[in-house]
C-alpha cells in the first residue's frame, strides 16, 4: 500500500469488507497470510476505481443488480451521498434503479471457526466489520445526513464510513455506455466523482437458475406483513430468496379429517405464491419481476411453542400420523386449486435438524413415511446432515454409504456442508440424475465455498 494519505473519499467493488478504524481491506489481516499483492494500491486504483481520473468504472448486462462502495474519512459532519441519474443510449433513472445503503458495522469479538476447522486460516481476524446496509432514506434518524464517526453505530475509533450502492440495470436499457456522478457533501467537504457504466449487449433472465436460500427462523414474521414484503424483496432483487419456517395456517378437524383454515395464510402469502409481491403493484423493480418464490417450508414441527399440526406429545400416535399426512396432502391440494404450481413445498423438521444420536435419525426417517405416504404433488422431503463424513463420531456407526441406505428413499431434497475435502459425495451427487432425481444443496462454507454465515469468514 501507498505510504501518502489516500484520497478523502474514494471506491472499491463490492468483493470486499473493509475496516472502518484503518480503512484496509479486511482480506490484508487473513489469518493465513494477506492474499493481496504489494502492488495492489486499491484505494488509488483497481478494476473499478481510478482516484488520478476521480472515476468509477463498471459493467453489466441488462436485468443485472451491480454495485460499488464508497468510502469516506472522517472526522466528518453531516455528509450525504447523491445519486444522479446514468445517461446514455436511455436514462437509468436514480429515483428508482439506485439506491444508496449506509454501512452499519458489527464488532467480532473472537475468530468463528475453531483452530481445527479447513477454514480457520481463512478468517480475517477479529474487529469491526460492515455488516447491515441501511437505506440512507431511513426515517428512524439512521440515513442521512449522517456524521463520521457515526453516532448511532459508535464505532470506537472510526476513521471511515462505508456507503454501498446498488444499480439495477433495467431489462429493456439499449446497450452501451452510460455516464452520471455521485456527490458526497457535508460540513466543508464536497466531492463529486464521476460513474461510468458499460451495459453489455446480453439479457439475464427472470428464472433465477442457481438456488440460494436465507433461512429465518421466524424473527421476519414478527417484524409483521409490511417488513416481510421488504424482505422477500430484497432477497429476490438479488436472485435469491427468503426460506422462512413456521409460517402456519389454522386447522380444523382431526386426524385424517384435519384441514387447513386458510383465510390469513392466503392473505399473508399469496402474493408470494403468484408473483404479485415481486411486481409494481407492490413497488418491486428488479429481476425475476413477477415471479413466484421457487420453494416454501411446509409448517410441520416438534419443537416446543411451534410444534404443528398438533403438540409433540403426540408424535407416532395415529391420529398424529393421520393428521400430518392429512395437512400434507391438504398444503398440496389447496396450492393446486389457488393456482400456485410454480413453487415446492419442503416438508421439514426443524427439530430433527443436524442429527446426533440413532434416533433422531430414526425419527427423520419416520417423518420421510409419513410424507411418502401423503404422496402429494409438489412436496419434497427434505433433511439438513451436517457433515456426513463424519457422522460416526456420534455414538451409531455411520458412514455416508448407510446414512443413504437408511435415509435414501424418503428424502429426495438433500442439504449437506459442502466439505468435499473430506466427504464422500459420490454415493449421493449420482441421485441428481434420473431415475432418482433428487436436489442435492450445499452449505457453510467448505470446499468448494458456497458463502460463509460469519463476518470474519472468507466469503
């Protein structure tokens, strides 16, 4: 890195964190070692930022979401960031394809991963990092104008502040060159860098082709029917998608007579079913614009203060089993008559989640009959393994070969770590093709990555 002072606001692509008291790249303080070349002066001059030009760089196609940060040094007061619109063959219009996101930053306290984890050297090391992206529009105070060091985050230390900005480049734009500034001004600061983007002559498309599923584990729900929209939106602009648990109709009967009282689950999600929330209707501009979410969690559960269709008591009782395949069926039938074809149902048990003990593999499988027996369209069985390589540590000899063999013919919906390092897939990845044609998803972050869940992870 240059030893003179970088520029008091300049770029970077959306590839990395950086640190808000040094204003480095977090990937400089990797636990195994800085992968960064000497010469990449990055606060001066990358793919997307030149500070000699006070120019910012960047490519897409059409139906894309591109963005780049801004940083910028503090002390400062009272700064805003302005979006013009993007000028060329037509306008990208700021009011409603960009938007700006003020960086809110979380202290990690310790490293992640544990000292024998394959990803331990691949942590950055503990500080603060930029975590949640707060629209600068906010009207709780949190937006702009905003101060650095910033007073609601208090960020002991803070040199610099981080400002995200999201392009959507629209599906039906011509193609080419497009040009226009982002203004940062505040208390004697005022800087105006120019943006310039190329659109390629390619459209992506609505369907969103690689699956990436946010769990939540009700916290969205609670937030109530607005922020949920919000939400789902947000995750849908960029190609992934919201899979939320215990989102539960009313029931009434018993036994294999239960039925669901659909009323304000209609109201609640339907709109998620036909697309409807992802249109102009409700605001959404983006891609896969009216397009329903690919997959939604059926509500069966034995976990206490969510347990459904009835209380865990009952578990293994007939008119529990009864009950279970009854509302199986019921979600199937009552989606089909709505209309809602476009989106899976995945019958899973949160409680049975990472199995440890024989039973609770035995009880995967006992809920997988169930759902077999419910034979209804549309539904996959699914189960969350962990890391199957070494699932015989736990007190039951198991290896991937038998967790198959005892799992493989209820459950076509697989969701395992990806350590490929250390795991045997190919008794499983064969099941993709026909006649099996199960999902097979990955997760955590392993070999290959597939996206860490903590900050100071690598990805």
């Amino acid at each position: 890195m240059n030893d003179v002072p970088p520029p008091s606001v300049w770029a970077i692509g959306e590839s990395f964190r950086i640190d808000p008291l040094t204003g480095m790249a977090r990937e400089e303080q990797r636990l195994g070692g800085n992968p960064l070349p000497d010469s990449l002066d990055y606060q001066r001059h990358s793919m997307v930022w030149d500070a000699t030009a006070g120019l910012i760089s960047l490519q897409s196609a059409r139906n894309e979401v591109v963005a780049y940060q801004l940083q910028i040094a503090g002390p400062a007061r009272d700064v805003s960031v302005d979006c013009s619109d993007l000028a060329g063959p037509a306008t990208i219009q700021a009011g409603r394809d960009i938007d700006v996101l003020k960086q809110w930053y979380t202290n990690v306290t310790e490293n992640s991963s544990s000292e024998d984890s394959t990803t331990a050297a691949w942590h950055h090391g503990t500080g603060w990092y930029p975590d949640a992206l707060i629209p600068v529009d906010s009207t709780d105070g949190r937006g702009q104008p905003f101060h650095v060091p910033d007073q609601d985050n208090a960020v002991p230390g803070q040199c610099w502040q981080g400002v995200w900005i999201d392009i959507y480049v629209p599906r039906d734009v011509p193609a080419g060159s497009y040009t226009g500034t982002v203004a940062v001004t505040g208390e004697d600061l005022q800087v105006s860098l120019k943006v310039e983007l190329l659109v390629h002559d390619v459209t992506l498309s609505d369907d969103f082709h690689c699956e990436v599923g946010l769990n939540n584990y009700v916290t969205i729900g609670k937030k109530g029917s607005e922020l949920r929209l919000r939400y789902y939106q947000m995750a849908h602009r960029h190609r992934m998608a919201i899979h939320e648990h215990y989102i539960q109709p009313g029931t009434t009967g018993t036994g294999p007579d239960m039925r669901g009282v659909w009323d304000s689950y209609d109201e609640e999600m339907g709109k998620y079913l036909t697309g409807e929330a992802f249109t102009e209707r409700y605001g959404y501009r983006g891609p896969g614009e009216g397009k329903p979410v690919r997959w939604i969690y059926l509500p069966v559960e034995i976990l206490p203060g969510f347990a459904w269709p009835m209380p865990p008591e009952h578990v293994k009782e007939s008119e529990y089993d009864e009950a279970v395949v009854a509302m199986t069926r019921d979600f199937s039938e009552h989606f089909a008559t709505r209309g809602w074809t476009s989106t899976d149902m995945m019958f899973f048990v949160n409680g049975l989640d990472e199995p440890t003990s024989l039973e609770q593999v035995e009880d995967i499988r006992y809920f997988g009959d169930l759902c077999q027996r419910a034979a209804a369209d549309r539904v996959h069985y699914r189960a969350d393994l962990n890391h199957l390589h070494d699932i015989n540590r736990f007190d039951f000899d198991y290896t991937e070969q038998k967790m198959l063999d005892k799992l493989g013919p209820v459950i076509d919906l697989w969701v395992c770590v990806a350590d490929f390092e250390r795991t045997d897939f190919s008794v499983l990845l064969p099941r993709r093709q026909p006649p099996d044609n199960d999902v097979v998803w990955f997760y955590q972050n392993r070999e290959p990555s597939v996206g860490g869940y903590t900050l100071d992870d690598e990805t």
